[in-house]
C-alpha cells in the first residue's frame, strides 16, 4: 500500500509467488481488499507474479489503465 501526504492510498500491490498463474481471484482478492481501508476508484492496482497471467487476466489488464501486471522478467530485464 502506499499512500499520499493525506494518508489516502494511492497504490495498492499483491505477490504471489506459486508456480500456478495468476487469474481474476487475486484480482478480485485485492478490490475485496481494498474497500476495508476505504481506498477509492483511483488506486492504482499492482498484481506482481512469479509465473505469469492468464489470459483472461492479461486481457482486461489491457483496458483497464489503474491495473498494472508485473512479473520477474519485467523487473530484471
């Protein structure tokens, strides 16, 4: 979680380091999560992730500018 001068989230991330790829319930997880310490529409949304994304995932993540997707190889490259 990070969050401004106000104390207001500004970003919020998650880890998973399985060998599984991560789908919408992480996702889904994190917003679940997020309306407890009251964090609004504008936070912007990390999933980072040992193995990957599904498809699914990789698709919205597109058209959705307040979610980013990182993996190992997008932090060590």
């Amino acid at each position: 979680m990070g969050i401004d001068a106000a104390r207001q989230p500004l970003i919020a991330g998650m880890c998973k380091w399985t060998t599984a790829r991560v789908d919408f319930d992480e996702l889904n997880l994190l917003d679940r999560l997020l309306a407890h310490v009251g964090a609004g529409s504008a936070v912007h949304r990390y999933l980072f992730s040992r193995s990957g994304f599904s498809d699914r995932l990789l698709g919205h993540a597109a058209s959705d500018p307040r979610l980013s997707l990182v993996t190992p190889a997008d932090i060590y490259a």
